[in-house]
C-alpha cells in the first residue's frame, strides 16, 4: 500500500513559530504561498520574541520584531522592505539584531547560530519574500525537516486580480497540481474549507493536531507561540511536538 502524498500550505512569515515548522514536518510537500496579498498586521513581516521583564521578573513578557515594508497592499512575492528605516540610530535590521542580542545572547545555543541569522539580515536583498525564505530554510536546515518546499507563485495558478479568492478553490488547484491525496490544514481551516470541494477532487482534508511544547526559555515562565528562534537559542534543535 503506497503512502499518500501530503500537502500543506502556508504564507511565508517572518521568523516562523514552531507550529509552521510542526506543518512542514507533517508534509511531503510544503507550499509557500507568496501569490496571495499581503496582510498588515499578520507575521508576514513581523513575529514575537521572548525579553526579560523589568517589572517583574517571574512575568513571563514578549515584544514584535517588525520588518518595515512598502507595498503593504500588494502580493506578498511583491512586498518589498523599508531598507533605510532606522529605529533608535540605526538600519532597522541592525537593531533587530541588537534586540535579539539583548534577548537571547546567554541563552545556550545563542553563539552557535546567530552567526547565521545575522548574515541573513545583513545580505538580504530588497524583497521581504526573500529575507523570509532564507530564514525559512536556514530553521528547516537546523531543525532536520526534509520537506519539499514549493512557491506557489511557480505553480500557474489563476490569477487573484487583487480580489478576495476562494480559497478552498486555490488550495484544491494546488493539491491537484502536486498530485496530492492529501491536503493537510491548519486548524483555523474548519471555519472556511468547503469539503465538498475537496471530496469531488479525491483528496482527503486533514488537521494538523499541534500541541505547543514546553521547554526552559531564557527567562522565567514560560510564552508559547515566540518565534521559532526562541527555541532554536534555548535547545539548539526543533523540540518534540506530541
């Protein structure tokens, strides 16, 4: 009995949580959906990380790594980055890499890999499709995923026309160009999937079951949901995810 082949989906956010890691693990192939608008306000250009609170130090506290962006109301595979934002004297990138620093800099795996995610920000191009794709690898690298990742936007899918899309339609029309059985969802899924669409074309719909792992953060308490960077300084690999 051969196994069926299963597709995901995704937009392409910055910094991932571990939850779109745990998605790409589950598939044979995971689609990076760059041919859709981008959404203010969303991870596309922005994600969590965990900081110390001066307040109180058993208050587990987070804050926004934000990409500024121009384009905001273009597809994501257009967006490009504000490359000469400066926040608090310097290039945007060079204070988000000093936020990160101040964050995670004695955390265990710190100087094994911000080497890495620093070359990234320092030699990115103008595209934030870009910027997100490296680090998109460089954690599917470190964290031992072999997924297939596929851009949509190479798929020869319809045209959106900057129009709201149906998007069980787009999501069958990628399973079918991949030959996918399966389709695997995120949970947000059940509130829009139209299944009959999926049962015509013979593939299966499946929910992906991610249940966020504890492990020791940098600083007391704990915060699921960082950034997948969080648990990349903290334990130097993908935690396991029951």
């Amino acid at each position: 009995m051969s196994i069926p082949l299963i597709v995901a989906a995704h937009q392409p956010n910055f910094i991932p949580y571990l939850g779109f890691f745990d998605k790409m693990k589950k598939s044979n192939i995971f689609v990076i959906r760059d041919e859709v608008l981008f959404v203010k306000n969303e991870f596309q250009n922005r994600n969590l990380i965990r900081v110390n609170s001066y307040d109180n130090l058993y208050s587990p506290t987070s804050k926004w790594l934000t990409v500024p962006v121009d384009h905001p109301y273009d597809y994501i595979k257009y967006v490009t980055i504000k490359k000469d934002v400066t926040r608090h004297n310097k290039l945007w990138h060079l204070h988000m890499l000093h936020e990160i620093e101040a964050s995670y800099a004695n955390a265990p795996f710190f100087s094994t890999y911000f080497p890495e995610i620093k070359k990234i920000f320092d030699n990115t191009d103008d595209l934030l499709i870009t910027l997100n794709m490296k680090i998109i690898n460089f954690l599917k690298s470190v964290f031992k995923i072999k997924t297939e990742i596929i851009l949509a936007s190479t798929l020869n899918l319809k045209p959106l026309h900057y129009q709201k899309s149906d998007a069980t339609e787009d999501l069958v029309s990628i399973c079918q160009k991949l030959e996918a059985e399966v389709y695997l969802s995120g949970i947000g899924g059940k509130g829009y999937l139209e299944y009959n669409q999926f049962k015509h074309a013979k593939i299966a719909v499946q929910f992906q079951n991610f249940n966020h792992p504890y492990y020791q953060q940098n600083y007391p308490g704990f915060l699921p949901n960082m950034s997948a960077i969080d648990a990349l300084f903290c334990l130097g690999k993908l935690p396991v995810i029951i």
